[in-house]
C-alpha cells in the first residue's frame, strides 16, 4: 500500500509545482514507482516541471468517470524509470471528493507515492487532495505573505491529516543567517516539523524551460535538497542541506 501526500503552500509563487516535480523524481530515481497527480483545474503545469508537457491525452477527470482506466490515462517518463504523471482536467463540472478518494486509493495499489499538487489557495484542488492525503507537505517561501498564506492552508488541514510537514522553498543563499529566525517562527507558527530547506535556483526554470527535470540536469542547487527531502519521506536521517 502506497502512501498519498499532498503538496499546498496557501499561495502561488512559493515553487510547490518544482518542489513536487523535485521529489518525486528523486523517489522514482531511488526505485520507487511514484505517480504525480495535477490537481491545479484548468491551470495546470506539473507536466512542464516534470519535462512531459502536453504529452497526457486524458486526465484524472476520465479517470473518475471511469472513461478510462487509471493506468492507462497515467504516462510515464520517458527517462525516469517508475515516475508517472496523471494530469489535470480542463475543467471539472463535478468535483466529487468520493471519486477522487477511490481513484488514489487504487493509485496506492500500484504505486508506492501518490504526490497530488494541489492549486494556490483552498479551493476545489485542495479540498480533492486533503480528503485523499495520507501526508501533508506545506511549502512556503520566507517572506511574510507565504508565512502567513501557509498557517491558513494549515489550519484547514489540523484535524483532517494526521502527518503535516513544512518545507522552506526559495531560500536566498546569502539571506540564510538572517532567515533563521524566520523559519524558527514559521515551524513555531505553524507548529509543524521541518522536512527541508530548498535553496533559490535559477537551474529550476532553465530545467523546466528545456523539458527536462531537474535532476537530470544537476547535482547542484536545489537538486540535492530535493533528493533529501525524498530520502526523509522513506525515513531516513538526513541533515538539512547546509545552503551557502
């Protein structure tokens, strides 16, 4: 039986797509049969940061409908082994949560992680993906707007998901020392233990640019920090990445 984690941030801009592309690479690259599904409606990008863009012909929509099994509508990556894509619909006339809840339950039938990417704020993708989490990873940036955004998308979430996890994305190398106290407050705020700390990366959009995930391109930057982010979700002990 395969573990299903939501990434949400509360607020665009935070890298919650790259993150979830990150990770889930690196899951897959250890062995692991990941299957990543994108829950932004009608504005979906995961397959760029994934390097699949425009390669899915039917969504997870079908796959609630039953139009289309779920194995079928998932496509996987030409170069990782194991990493899977099941891509958002354009629109979603009903978003039936049951549904959803039944599709990820048979995705952790034959996959070891399911990632559902939900959209910025705490509309219908969010609400699909914490009534299916088994695990929550809350992604925010270290400026006051993401802080706050993330404490609201977390107080949605206490009581709903028992596993909640903070990942500090975006950090500025020389900005470090001083945002110390910043992520102190956020975990004390949030009341939610560390998963990781990814540095700023200018390779995360070149990446994405040229349709080639991340840890294809670099063992340098953010790459690592995801790879320890995915080495901690399979329980193992990892120091933070120290960022300079």
């Amino acid at each position: 039986m395969g573990t299903a984690i939501m990434v949400t941030s509360g607020k665009g801009g935070t890298g919650k797509t790259s993150l979830t592309a990150g990770v889930a690479s690196c899951l897959a690259a250890l062995g692991h049969r990941v299957l990543c599904i994108d829950l932004d409606i009608g504005l979906r990008n995961l397959d760029i940061a994934l390097g699949l863009a425009d390669r899915a012909v039917m969504d997870f929509s079908d796959v609630m409908a039953r139009r289309c099994p779920l194995l079928t509508a998932s496509i996987e990556h030409p170069d990782i082994r194991g990493l899977y894509l099941l891509t958002a619909p354009l629109s979603l006339d009903d978003p039936d949560s049951d549904a959803f809840c039944t599709l990820v339950a048979d995705a952790k039938d034959c996959f070891d992680f399911v990632f559902m990417d939900s959209p910025a704020g705490l509309g219908v993708g969010f609400q699909l993906a914490m009534a299916a989490a088994d695990r929550v990873v809350v992604v925010s940036a270290t400026d006051p707007a993401a802080l706050r955004d993330a404490q609201m998308a977390v107080s949605q979430l206490v009581g709903q998901v028992e596993q909640l996890h903070l990942v500090m994305n975006r950090v500025q190398p020389k900005l470090i020392g001083k945002l110390r106290t910043s992520i102190d407050n956020a975990m004390d705020a949030a009341g939610l233990p560390l998963l990781g700390v990814v540095p700023e990366d200018q390779m995360v959009t070149m990446a994405a640019a040229s349709g080639v995930p991340l840890t294809l391109m670099t063992y340098q930057g953010a790459a690592p920090a995801y790879l320890n982010i995915a080495r901690r979700l399979l329980g193992r002990r990892v120091p933070l990445l120290r960022i300079r």
